[in-house]
C-alpha cells in the first residue's frame, strides 16, 4: 500500500486478542479503539462461505454465540486471518473491514439478530 493510500485510511496499531472475552480488540492510528466480538466476526467473515460469490448470496450463520477465536495470522501488511473454534478460517480480515466492522457493531449485530429472528435461526 503507498504511503498516500495508507495515509487517507486508518492504519491499525496493535491487536489484541482477548480469548476469555471472546473479542478482538483494535487500536488504529486515528486514535479509535474496537472490541469487535467474536461472534460478529464469525458470522461477517468475508469469506465466500458467509459472503456468497455475489450479491445477494449472503448466507445466514446461526448457532455463533459463544464461538471463540483460537487464533490471529497476519497477512501480509494488509489483513489478518482468523481462527474460529469451530475450524472456520478461510476469510481474510483487512484493516478496511475491521475498521467497519468496529465502527459498525451494533448496526451488524441488531440487523444480524433480525435476519435471524426473520428466519426462525437462534444465535445458540
């Protein structure tokens, strides 16, 4: 990534995995921290497993409550892997997505909550 895209973009600082918590706490350069919770990281994965391969194929992952994270792998400079406990671990997690998914948690997660309602699905 040049140094003028980096710059326009929150860049992240550190991470932290917090197992017991079942977060995934990130701190970025413009001074914004997340605790982004496991959970919504399992059922946002960007993986073509939860995303589809296209638009409108976004699939509905129940039963994530108490889905734990084992693991954080770096990619390269620009995302990191994760590890869930139920072996799912294809999806890439850029800076971009942790950054949207952070500022976006609640929205996610109240409308991941309808989906599921909407579909008779329960988060246990």
């Amino acid at each position: 990534m040049s140094a003028q895209t980096k710059q326009n973009r929150p860049w992240p600082t550190e991470i932290r995995l917090k197992k017991s918590e079942r977060v995934l706490e990130v701190d970025f350069d413009d001074g914004t921290s997340f605790a982004v919770p496991a959970e919504l990281l399992r059922v946002e994965s960007p993986s073509a497993e939860v995303q589809g391969h296209g638009s409108g194929q976004k699939k509905t992952v129940p039963g994530k409550r108490m889905i734990a994270i084992n693991q954080v792998e770096p990619v390269g400079s620009y995302a990191v892997r994760l590890i869930f406990s139920d072996g799912h671990d294809s999806g890439l997690f850029t800076w971009d997505y942790l950054y949207e998914l952070g500022r976006d948690a609640d929205t996610k997660m109240n409308a991941y909550i309808s989906v599921l309602e909407e579909k008779g699905l329960s988060r246990d």
